[in-house]
C-alpha cells in the first residue's frame, strides 16, 4: 500500500472514531503565550494548558503532549515547541489526529504560516486542527472552510494592536508625557497621568559636560573615559562603566549626534569580525592591531567606515571573561554576538543548560541569568 493510501486510511479512521466514539483519539496540544499579552485573564499558559486537558479529556482523547512556547509571539513560526511539535507530527506518520489550541492566533495571527502549516503539516499527515473558543474543528468540513477566514481575521487584529500601541505612545509624547527608557541625566516624576522627565540634579550637569565635549570636538572615547574617571554611572548595563557605543547613544538620545550614513565598501559582520578579532587578542594582538586587521579583512563597525583602536576594544569589551561551559559565560557571549535573548535562550537549552529551578528558559530569565 502506498503511504499517501495509507495516510489516507488511517485519516477516515479518524474521521469515524469522532463520529462514532470520540475515544481512542491522540493528539497534542498548543500552548503559547508572548511577553506583551502573558498576564492578561485568560490567555495565561496554566489556563490553556486547563482548557485544552478539559476539552480533550470531556471527548475521550488521549493528549500525548502539550508542547509549550513561552515569551513568543505569532508573528512566525520559529519558536522551539512549535517545531519540536512539528518533528513529532511527522514523526507519528499520521498517528496524531489533531492539535488542540485554545484560540487559533494562539498558533498563528499569520495566513501565510496558516496556510503552510495545513499544507506542509496537517493535511499530509492527517492532521486536524481544534481551535477550541474560535469554534474551528477540521475533524469537520465547515471548520476547514472557516480556518482561512479566520487567520485573515487574526492577521488584522495583529496590524491594529501595533497601530494603537503606537497611536497611544505618539499621544503621551504630544501631551509632555514619557514612554519608555529614563536616558541618563534625567530623573521622572508624575503629573496626573502622566510621567515627565526632568533634569537629576546629579547627573544632569554631567550631561551637559558630556555634550560640551562633544560639540568641542572631544572623540566618543575619550568622554567615556572621563565620565569612567570622574566615578560617573550610567544609568543600564550590565557593566556600569561608560564605553563607546553607550556615548553614541546617550548623544543620538539626546538628538545631539546625527546618525550618517556608513559610506564604505566593507561590510558589516557582526559575528566574523568577533571570531577574528576574538582570535587575534588570544594571540596577544593589541587593539590597534586587531583593527588593521579587521579593516584588511573587509569588515566595518556597524555605525562607522573602518575599525579604530576604541571600536575593536568594544567589540571585545569582557570577551576574554566569557567563560562558555558555564550558562552565564554561554549567554554572555552570545549576547556579544549579537544573539537575541529569545535566541540565547535556544541555544542555552540546546547546550544542556536551563534555569536553577527547571523549566524553560524566558527572554526575562535569560536577562537576569547574565545580571546575576
């Protein structure tokens, strides 16, 4: 018998088992949460998780796995559960029914990813999909029309959430309020509704040093390093020591340096350029040495047109204390890199690393494992 014959036996046995029984079902269920939307009522992972053992357990179904993706969001399918699931979807060659969600944005907002998965996934190994509060229920022919619908639907909701986050930020920023960060040199206080920003009677004349410098003519460097000798903090770092890179952005923040244009034929390359560079200061290499070499091997920094001293010394900053069998040094050194917290988190868990306490590893956990 051929495997498409095959697939397409066990999935009218399927079909039967839900018209008639409902037992002797196995499926997996979905659970994913994203940092912005986790603590609304509802939608935590304890809840889905519930929802979904209560409706598998009210038909008879045997819930094999529930795969979990935490601190995520839906705008694409790289999470690490998803694609475990995805392996174990294949793995079972038509075995699995179903996969349970409690809302289908809770898998995807994306109809292009919808449709991917049901092609790719779901109907070559005859899988359906259970979207428990959408109503939706491929077991069904009516769920399969309404799933396309429905992904437009949730592709829409995505758009408009990122439209009114920004619609509400532009209005706080219009009425003299603050959203985000406290940039260095200000404190805050609250008007009614509102946060401002006014000038810290500390720090605040250092700023003003610093921007003088600056129009005087001063390298980014060199500030740096008088702030670094003057006992001046900034404000966020792991390391609360001024460098380079926290200068140029201290001075973009304050809309005193313009950010130009990188007019150069090397290329940027976050990571080569820390491999050889990394390379090079084991062999003893000084800064400026690592530079030329950086600047030979076609390679810039991200925001200049040739490496100097000061900008391999950044690149390198702490390398030479990444200790990488340790979690901490792992993480460190791939934040170097260039890695994203969600990422590190991956690749902390790929090396046979994860929290004291168990679990996962979360954007948030993976930040407090490198401040520790």
């Amino acid at each position: 018998m051929s495997s498409h014959s095959s697939r397409s036996s066990k999935f009218r046995s399927h079909q039967s088992l839900v018209r008639n029984t409902d037992h002797n079902i196995r499926v997996f269920g979905y659970c994913r949460v994203s940092t912005d939307i986790q603590v609304q009522h509802g939608l935590s992972l304890d809840a889905q998780r519930a929802e979904i053992e209560r409706y598998a357990a009210d038909r008879g179904w045997l819930v094999e796995e529930i795969f979990v993706d935490g601190g995520f969001s839906a705008k694409n399918t790289d999470r690490p559960a998803f694609q475990r699931m995805t392996r174990a979807i294949k793995d079972a060659d038509g075995a699995i029914a179903a996969v349970l969600v409690t809302k289908l944005d809770r898998l995807t907002r994306s109809l292009r990813d919808l449709c991917n998965i049901n092609e790719d996934l779901l109907e070559p190994f005859c899988c359906n999909l259970v979207a428990i509060r959408d109503g939706i229920n491929t077991f069904e022919a009516m769920g399969k029309m309404l799933l396309p619908f429905l992904a437009v639907l949730g592709q829409i909701e995505r758009q408009n959430t990122a439209e009114r986050v920004a619609a509400t930020i532009q209005h706080i920023r219009e009425q003299g309020g603050h959203y985000g960060k406290v940039p260095f040199g200000f404190s805050t206080i609250k008007e009614g509704r509102l946060t401002k920003l006014v000038p810290d009677p500390v720090t605040h004349p250092w700023l003003e040093k610093a921007i003088a410098w600056y129009r005087e003519g001063v390298p980014m460097a060199e500030i740096a390093r008088r702030l670094n000798e003057a006992g001046i903090k900034p404000r966020y770092g792991r390391i609360l020591e001024w460098t380079t890179c926290k200068i140029y952005e201290l001075l973009r923040t304050m809309r005193i340096h313009k950010t130009r244009a990188v007019v150069s034929d090397a290329r940027y390359d976050k990571r080569e350029a820390y491999k050889l560079a990394y390379q090079l200061r084991g062999e003893g290499k000084t800064y400026t040495e690592i530079a030329d070499a950086l600047n030979a091997a076609g390679l810039r920094p991200l925001k200049a047109a040739v490496f100097r001293y000061y900008s391999a010394q950044e690149l390198l900053r702490s390398a030479v204390y990444h200790d990488r069998s340790t979690p901490r040094g792992l993480a460190l050194y791939l934040k170097e890199q260039g890695h994203s917290l969600r990422e590190i988190g991956q690749r902390l868990a790929q090396s046979g690393h994860f929290p004291k306490r168990g679990g996962q590893w979360y954007p948030n956990t993976v930040r407090l494992l490198m401040v520790s």
